[in-house]
C-alpha cells in the first residue's frame, strides 16, 4: 500500500537511461547515436501527455554527461516561469559559463509552446547567440505553437502515444515490483482511461492500489471518475429506444455517485457512439449524432447549464427511435 512520503510512483518508475523509455524506439536509437557521436543540433519533442518527452531530455543528459549531469544540464517548465524574464535572466545565466569538462551545456526547456510570442522571440535571439556553449531541448504539446525561426533552428521528433501493449505491460510490471494485486480487467480499463498516456496509467494504479483491495475494473473507473464503456453506450441505447427516464437515471447515477462533470460525459458519449455497432445506430444516424454531441459539446463550453445541456442531448438521441 502507498504511504504518504512515498515518491510518487511515476517518479520512482521513470526511466533513467534512454534504453529504459518505452516504444518511441525510432526516437530513442537517433537520440543514442548523437550521444555516441558527442555531439547534437537543438531539438524539439512535440507529442501528447506522458509518453516520455520530459524523460528522453533527461535521460539523454545525463548519458551525455554522466557525474557532471547537474552542472551542465538546466531544466526549466515554461508553464510555470511563464514569460520573458526567465529566458532572458535564468537562461542567460547558465549559458553564459562555460561547460564543466564538456564540449557544450543542454537546456531543457518544457512546455515550451505555453512561452508568449515575445518570449519565444527572446529565446531565439538567445539560442544564436550561445550557440557554441548550449544545445537546447524544447518540448511541446504542438509544434505548430513554435515560432518558425526557432523551429528551423531544431530537429523535431514526434513522440506517439503508447500502445495498449505497452501500457499493460509497464503497469503491470509496476504492480507487480508494488506488489499490488490486479486482474486483468482492471489492466484494460488502464488502458482504456489513459489513452495512451503513461503518466496517467501508472497514477490511476497507484491512486487504486491505496484503496487497499484487489485492484479490480470497478475500481480503476471509480478512481479516475470514468464511466464504464458499457454503461455510457447502455444511456445512448435506452435514449435511442425511447426510454428518456431510464437514460435520464443512468445519467444521474454517473454525476452524482461516478462524480462525473459535463465535460467528461460528453467526451465519453462521443468516444463510445464512434465504436457502437452499425445495426445499433446506423451510419446515417451516428453522423448526425456526432454533429449534434459537438453543437453541445460547444454550448457548456460557453458556460451553458450542463446538465440542462446533457438531458437536452439525450432528448436528441430520442428522436432517431428506430
Ligand atoms: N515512454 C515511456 N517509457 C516509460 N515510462 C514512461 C514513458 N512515458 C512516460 N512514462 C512515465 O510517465 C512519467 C512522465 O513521463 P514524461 O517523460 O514526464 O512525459 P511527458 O514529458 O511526455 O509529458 C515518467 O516518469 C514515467 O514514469
Ligand atoms: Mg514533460
């Protein structure tokens, strides 16, 4: 069971050379061969959440640097020293020394597309002028939020999402190293909440495993406040088969005890209606549904009542009642 002092477990599991990142394996062998060259041009990592951006820049650091990895590596979150003071002062700080017993110093500067225009702008201005003494690393959700000026300064790698193999693998290698016990069920419904992002599969584990039982699929989707998908497609089918009260409760029961917000039901309404059978909701149906999930999708994102909105949807699905 998780203590309080303990790491976190995606802390304590994050991989500490770049043969221990998982799938990425393009990614990793490219990065390997500039550390046995010695030698690299700057680099962008653009991909999703928690799929090893922050680790690849880190493990690569450290490969090239060994015991002097602290005095020459700098990491910095643009998300949180938002703006154009830290490139301008912290940045220029550190690239302005010469590098400790090594040919040049890496900057690692995260969430670099959360850097105002200005700011991106000071950074490029500060990517030329140390280039002899600094390599910097910037990651990324979109490489599109990146000034050109400084992507045509870097190589850019884009990291994929994790497989479902990948994930079920690594977490439940995790559980096992925890010695938390869990089915395979509950390994499914990892995957299918993380979607494809390792950092949130392997904290839905550990946020499971201090519930203290058998790690079980009912869990996993209390944990993460996930409907299970059967029961998001039972609401569409009930809705659709003209049975607004029922589909009316099941919906109750996901906001008030599944603690879901509007938000997460819609997202969930949309990701299942794409799987669902032809000879359950035809084509042309499912269509016209998708638009209509969208339309309100995009009313409680403008602040309209959710639930007012989510009862309004289902009374859409009503009428396409075979
Ligand atoms: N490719 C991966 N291989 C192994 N663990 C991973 C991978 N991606 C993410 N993780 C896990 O998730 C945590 C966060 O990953 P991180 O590299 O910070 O993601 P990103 O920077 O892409 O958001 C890591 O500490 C590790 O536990
Ligand atoms: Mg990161």
């Amino acid at each position: 069971m998780a203590s309080p002092i303990e790491l976190p477990w995606i802390e304590k599991y994050r991989p500490e050379r770049l043969s221990d990142v998982i799938g990425q394996k393009e990614i990793t062998s490219r990065l390997s061969n500039y550390v046995k060259n010695n030698t690299m041009p700057n680099l962008l990592f653009a991909g999703g959440a928690g799929i090893g951006k922050t680790s690849c820049a880190v493990a690569l650091a450290k490969e090239f640097f060994g015991d002097s990895f602290s005095q020459n590596f700098l990491e910095l979150n643009a998300s949180n020293d938002r703006g154009i003071d830290v490139v301008r002062d912290t940045i220029k700080n550190f690239a302005r020394t010469l590098a400790f017993n090594q040919g040049f110093k890496i900057i690692f500067l995260d969430e670099s597309d959360a850097l105002t225009f200005d700011a991106q702008q000071a950074l490029r201005r500060t990517m030329e002028r140390y280039s002899r003494t600094c390599r910097f690393i910037l990651s990324a959700n979109y490489s599109s939020k990146i000034i050109e000026p400084i992507q045509s300064r870097c190589v850019i790698f884009r990291f994929g999402q994790l497989s479902a193999k990948d994930i079920e693998e690594r977490v439940g290698d995790v559980a096992k190293k925890e010695k938390v016990g869990i089915d395979e069920s509950a390994l499914k419904a990892i995957v299918y909440v993380c979607q494809g992002d390792m950092r949130k599969a392997i904290n839905v584990l550990q946020a499971s495993a201090s519930v203290g039982e058998k790690i079980t699929d009912k869990v996993i989707y209390e944990v993460s406040a996930r409907a299970r998908p059967e029961e998001i497609k039972e609401m569409m089918r009930l809705a659709l088969s003209g049975k607004f009260l029922e589909a009316r409760a099941l919906l109750d029961k996901l906001i008030y005890e599944y603690g879901m917000s509007g938000e997460d039901v819609i997202v969930q309404m949309h990701r299942e209606l794409v799987e669902m059978d032809e000879n359950e909701v035809p084509g042309r149906t499912k269509i016209e549904l998708i638009d209509k999930i969208g339309e309100y999708n995009f009313r409680m994102a403008e602040g309209a009542n959710e639930r007012v909105q989510l009862e309004a949807l289902l009374a859409q699905f009503l009428k396409y009642k075979k």
